[in-house]
C-alpha cells in the first residue's frame, strides 16, 4: 500500500467562518435559546460532519477542525469541485453546498419523554398520556437513548429520538393498503 504525503488545508475558521472554530460551534448556536439537553446533540454533529465529509473529495477529509488532504495533488483529482481565484480547492463553497437541513437534524435528535410522545406523537386524549406512550413504545420494542432523572421525583426517566419513534411507528404492521376490502372496481 502506497501512502501519500498530506498537508492542512486550512481551519475551520479561517476557510469556511471566521466567528466559529468547528462545524459544531455552528450547530450549537443555530439553537438559540434552547436547551441543548433536549436533543442527541452528538448525532447531530455526526450528521453534519458526514455530510461534509460525502461533499468533499475523496482524498480531503475534515479531521478535527482542519481540512487535510494530499500535499501533491494529482491531474484531474479536484475536476468538479470548485476552485478559489488561486486555482486551490473552494472549501468555502463546498461546504456551503452541503446536503444538510439543520432544522430537519433537529427535529430528528429532539428528545422526547414518554409524556411527549403521548402528547405530541400519539394525540393521545388519555388521562395519563404517557401510559399510552409506555404501551406503544413497548409494543415496538423501542429501547430508550437515555436515562435522566426525573425533575420532580428525581427517579429515572426514559428519553426517546423522535426520528426513532416516528420511523418506528411508521413502520409498524398495518400500515398501509388495507387487505380486507375489495379494492376492484365493479
């Protein structure tokens, strides 16, 4: 196996933004004034730094805060990608052509409590929504993301990813074309 030499292409911040020192940075402020604790926020990060990785070439990586690619580069090796006045490789651009909706990321990673899911998910009009969640969850074998303590009683409490659930419930038997009706026309 061959190696070859690389070099950094620049940071984070002094080739994609100059106010943030990593691609999470920037997901972290896209939040606002929420709660970070209510969201898988590692995934979401991995999210990003997956499509940022499918966008760049194949020998240029994203590795910590700085871009890394081959010291000599090869005829041909950047054709298709964008280039800056000097003829280099527009990082700047590809990054900003990234596959990615932070809003959908977010939606995605949010965590929900048994409660929410009852409420939010299911619309659920019992008394104690969340039994109705518990139910569910159990009937298609979702495994929590995590344990936190509960804020009035302190004991653990179940988190889910709302992708998770939603996906799960989408896919659960008996969704879809119905098999005991005709669906011939006569």
């Amino acid at each position: 196996m061959t190696y070859r030499t690389t070099t950094s292409y620049g940071t984070w911040c002094n080739q994609i933004n100059d106010f943030e020192t990593s691609p999470e940075q920037g997901l972290n402020s896209y939040l606002g004034d929420q709660d970070p604790d209510e969201y898988d926020m590692d995934s979401i990060h991995l999210a990003y730094r997956r499509a940022i990785d499918d966008a760049l070439p194949p020998s240029v990586s994203l590795c910590g805060d700085e871009f890394i690619g081959p010291a000599h580069i090869d005829d041909g090796e950047f054709d298709g990608y964008p280039t800056d006045e000097f003829g280099g490789l527009d990082l700047r651009a590809i990054v900003e052509d990234v596959d990615f909706d932070p809003a959908e990321a977010f939606e995605r990673y949010e965590l929900y409590t048994l409660e929410h899911i009852g409420k939010w998910v299911l619309d659920s009009k019992a008394k104690d929504p969340a039994k109705a969640a518990a139910a569910a969850v159990s009937k298609l074998g979702l495994k929590a993301f995590a344990y936190r303590p509960h804020p009035d009683s302190g004991r653990a409490q179940a988190w889910y990813r709302a992708g998770d659930v939603k996906d799960a419930l989408a896919a659960r038997p008996g969704r879809g074309t119905r098999t005991d009706i005709n669906n011939e026309t006569a």
